[in-house]
C-alpha cells in the first residue's frame, strides 16, 4: 500500500525546505519622517543589512490601507527631483551662456552696463517681493545693522564681481573668465581654512595644492598674473562667505544688494545722459532692449538656481556648478577663437583634475554624512 505524501503547510518541513525556491518577499519600508523608499527584496546580505538599519533607525512596514499613499509620495519625490533638477540645469545654462548677450553690448561701456544692470535688476525684483511673500523679510533688513552691514559688504562684492566678469568678456579674455569660476570652489576652500578655522581633509589639500600649481604655471609660462581670473574667484567666494553670515533668503539678499546700489547708479546714468556720452535712449532700441533685459540675465537664473537647490541634494549641485564654466570655455575656444596655447591649456587640465579629486572627495564625504547607522543595542 502507497502512503499519501503529506500535505504541504507553512508550518511544515517540506515547506521550510522550499524556501529558497519561493519569490522573494516585498517590504515597502517607509522612515519615520514620512519619506518612503522604493519596495526591496530580502534576497541578498547587503539588503538585508540595510533593512536591519532601516528597522533600528525606526522604518516600519508598510500596510495595505497606507501603500498608495506611500507610492504616491515617491511618485511626487521623484517629480520634484526632476524639476529641480530642470531649474538647476537651466540657471547654470545662462550663466554659462551669459557671454554671448554681454557680446552683443560690446560697444557700450562695461561700467555703463553694470548701472543699468543694477537698477533693471532691482525694478524686476520688485514685484517678485510682492509675488513669494518676502517684502516684510525686505523691509526688516534695513532695521537690523548687522545683516545690513553684512549686505553692504556683499553688495560692493557682487558689483566689483559684475564689472570685472562684463569686462572680461568685452575684452576677450572669456578664458579667463571661465578659469575664474572654475576654481572658485577650490578658493572657497582656502577661505575656510584662513578666515574660518577649518580643516582639510587630505584629498582637499591635494586639490587645492594642484590649483596652485596651475595657476603658477600659468603665471611662468605667459609671463602674467592670471588677475581676471583671481579676481573673479575671490570676489564671488567672499561673497558667499559673508553671505552666510546674513541669514536672508538669495531673493531678498539681491534685492536689497541692488536697492543700496540703485541711487548710485541711476544718478551716473544720468549725468553720462547729460554729458551726451551713455548709450541708453541715443544708440538704438535695440541696445535699450539689451540693456534693459539685463535684469532676466540677473535674476532669472537666481530663481531658477534657488527652486532648484532646494529640491536636490548637495552632491548633485556640486557637480551641476561646472556647468557654467564649461559653456564659458567653449564659448571662448570654438566661438570667439581666443588662443589656447599650451601653457593655458596645461594650467585647464590640472584644474579640472584638482576639481575631480575635490568632487569625488566631497561626495564620499557627504555620503558618510548621510548615510543612515545602525543602533548598537
């Protein structure tokens, strides 16, 4: 007589034995916060530690009744990332891309430029106070006498910076330009240690050490101080470094940067009227246009830049910011033809191999930040 094989149940020994045959269990996990991650399959050691972390930093296991809504948070996470990152990309398009309006104003004076700049910029800016909500931010400055003062600094940065980049360009040294920003990060590096106190990591120090020897070459080689480009560096990084003693939101801060400069401004454009020498209302529309919508130059890309930072992570604006500089140098050696010889071009490479150890550093360093740690129980 045949025995009957016994039945399979789930508390049975053929059905343990069949476990590593079964489909892999799926665990939406959520954090404690609310912010959830996509579905993982407990197949692998490395998940099934990262599960062991999501469980110690507090995840629980999704239910029935809260997936959707769960999915519908990562749908809109993943949506707002790629806005972000669509802002981003944008505002550093134009920046990148800037020289070519400032070209078209060759013939009017880079001074002249940045006054109508400035109070184009301000009157645009205007409304937008109005618009987001942060007029009472604007007016609450001018009582405070710290972060006014903070600002006055800015504002005498930002205009110096404005001018020399208007000049560099009409002045075909785009190259130059371009070098600025590209090693603006690795100034904001030094600034930190001799103004702020901080410490390099050893990857930090070798890039900034490379810049140097970059721009030292390029000094030797072409027998000048690349000042344009220092100039550029310095200016912007010490702008962002004062910048973040006034804790004012990017909108307001410019704002209030082109207000204390607006005055000045608009009285030198009218006695340049006066003199017969500006080029505002005598030269053409066109250049009126131009001069006028130098203000889209200005604060567009702000905006752009500031939806966008806010939806994406450090690492990924560390990277987007060598847009810029990059469309600059292109602009300058296939557009504008100016000489790349070989000491430029040496002093370029050993910058962006500076900027590549620096990148690769800062985004392993942002990771350990980040990275979630298991609780030692």
């Amino acid at each position: 007589m045949v025995s009957k094989s016994p039945r399979l149940s789930r508390s049975g020994t053929r059905w343990n034995a069949l476990k590593p045959f079964r489909r892999p269990t799926r665990i939406p996990l959520r954090y404690p916060g609310g912010g959830a991650v996509h579905p993982i399959f407990l197949t692998s050691p490395r998940i099934k530690t990262n599960v062991a972390n999501f469980k110690s930093s507090g995840a629980k296991r999704m239910t029935p009744s809260d997936g959707p809504q769960e999915m519908n948070a990562i749908e809109d996470s993943q949506r707002r990332a790629l806005v972000g990152l669509g802002n981003a990309v944008s505002a550093y398009l134009i920046w990148g891309l800037s020289p070519i309006y400032f070209k078209t104003l060759k013939t009017v004076p880079a001074f002249e430029i940045l006054m109508h700049r400035i109070v184009w910029s301000f009157l645009l800016l205007l409304p937008f106070l109005f618009v987001y909500g942060r007029w009472n931010e604007f007016v609450s400055v001018f009582r405070q006498g710290r972060r006014l003062g903070a600002l006055l600094m800015t504002t005498l940065l930002v205009g110096f910076n404005w001018f020399l980049f208007i000049w560099a360009i009409n002045s075909d040294h785009v190259l130059q330009a371009s070098l600025g920003y590209y090693i603006n990060p690795l100034v904001n590096v030094l600034l930190g240690v001799v103004l702020l106190g901080e410490r390099l990591r050893p990857a930090q120090i070798v890039a900034v050490l490379l810049a140097g020897v970059a721009v030292l070459n390029l000094t030797v080689s072409v027998g000048e101080v690349p000042w344009v480009s220092l100039g550029l560096a310095f200016s912007f990084s010490g702008y962002g470094l004062i910048r973040k003693v006034a804790p004012v939101s990017s909108m307001v801060g410019l704002a209030v940067e082109t207000f204390l400069l607006t005055m000045p401004a608009i009285g030198y454009l009218v006695y340049a009227n006066r003199l017969g020498s500006g080029a505002f209302l005598r030269v053409g529309f066109s250049t009126d246009v131009l001069l006028m919508n130098t203000a889209l130059v200005t604060a567009v890309p702000l905006i752009l830049f500031t939806r966008g930072a806010r939806r994406l992570h450090f690492s990924t604006i560390g990277f987007l910011q060598y847009l810029a500089p990059t469309c600059t140098f292109f602009l300058a050696v296939f557009l504008w033809k100016e000489p790349l010889e070989s000491a430029r071009l040496w002093t370029f490479v050993m910058i962006w191999m500076a900027l590549a150890i620096y990148s690769l550093d800062s985004v392993r360093y942002y990771r350990r930040q980040t990275t979630p740690r298991p609780r030692m129980s």
